[in-house]
C-alpha cells in the first residue's frame, strides 16, 4: 500500500554509513527528512548531496535531522562522499543508508513491489527513487515531493515547507501559497470569528473563509 500523509512510517532496521540503526531510533523526537537518490555517483545527486551538506546549521536550527538514501553499498557511499564533499564544499555528516536491497525503497512506496535491480544496473532501473519526505517528531508522514532524475531538487522550498511544518503544527494556523518565515498566516475556518480574535488577536478577512493574521510568536 502507499505511504499517505500522517501514515506511521516504517521502522526498517537499516545499514549506513554511519552505522546500523532502525528509522524510528534515529529519528528519535526530531524532524526528519529522508532523501533518496537512484544510484551514487550521478551528477544531480551528488550536486544535491551537495547543498544538503551546505545546509546543515539551517537544519540543525530547525531540530531537523536529515538521512540520504541510495540503492548502492555503504563501500560505494563512502567513496560518493569524497566527491560531494570536494563538490560542495561542505561535510556530508548525515547518514546515507545502503538500500541495495530495495526495502527502505519499497516500503516507502518508491518502487513497486516486484521491481530488482539487474546486474549492471543503470540509474534507469530505480529512477523513481527521487523523492523527499518530511517526517514529524511522531513518525508521521508530514509531505512528499517526488522529481524526475533530470531536475535537481529545491532545497530552498525543502526548508520553506519544513518551517511551514514546524509551524503550523504548533501553532494551530495554515500557509497559504508562497509564504516565506515572518508573514501572515491563515486562521483556520473551524475557528468563530470571536474565537480567531480570542487567540490571534486582530486580523484580516478576505472572504468568509478566508482570514488572515500575523504569524504567532
């Protein structure tokens, strides 16, 4: 079955190469993104391992652990890390898990459940398994995003979505569309209007549905 939105995710013993762990032992009560890729040493991916590794104080700012995760061995990782590392500039100190076997791949819901890897394999032969997932300190499935092997992945918006995550579960409000740290937030509909006043103070209304007001401390 898919892994859905606010699904429990998998708690798969892994092998990295930072060691042996489960999914939930290491996401323990943090923020968790898991990033996979189809194959080490491909040039979008290692230009996106790249600016993960150039990132790390914004996810340590957030409480935000992060874990690679490719289809080859934890020998093969080790020798992709020096190219990232020489490319980016940067120390890749996050785990990338080894998933020769296609079990993290599968579960997650990136390959189908007969899929293998050939011998000689391609990146080809696992191009689906391009995909991001923000994972919340309960083990919950929070959001995906999925790209195709020829676009490099975002990781500014990677980051926007997660502090809309860290937000909004906290604070009881919605982002609407683009909203960047330090702008307005949407009040949810549940909410009367006296109740909206109660707990956020004043704000805007746009239409009956749709209210606005400044981000809460």
């Amino acid at each position: 079955m898919a892994l859905r939105i606010n699904d429990t995710v998998p708690d798969l013993k892994v092998k990295t190469s930072k060691g042996e762990f489960s999914l939930h032992e290491y996401i323990g009560d943090n923020w968790t993104i898991l990033f996979s890729h189809p194959k080490d040493f491909t040039p979008v991916c290692t230009t996106e391992f790249g600016a993960v590794a150039q990132l790390s104080d914004e996810w340590k700012k957030r409480d935000t652990k992060v874990m690679g995760v490719s289809v080859d061995g934890v020998d093969d990782h080790g020798k992709w890390i020096g190219d990232i590392e020489s490319y980016g500039g940067a120390q890749v100190d996050f785990p990338i898990i080894a998933d020769e076997g296609l079990e993290v791949s599968k579960a997650f819901d990136m390959l189908p459940a007969e899929a293998y890897l050939p011998d000689g394999r391609t990146p080809a032969d696992s191009a689906t398994v391009r995909a991001v997932f923000i994972i919340g300190p309960d083990k919950q499935l929070k959001l995906t995003m999925t790209y195709p092997m020829t676009v490099g992945r975002n990781f500014a918006e990677v980051l926007r979505a997660l502090d809309a995550l860290q937000l909004t579960a906290s604070k009881g409000v919605a982002a609407p569309a683009d909203w960047q740290v330090g702008q307005d937030v949407i009040i949810p509909a549940s909410l009367s209007d006296d109740e909206a006043k109660s707990k956020f103070g004043d704000f805007t209304t746009h239409l009956p549905y749709l209210r606005t007001t400044k981000q809460p401390a």
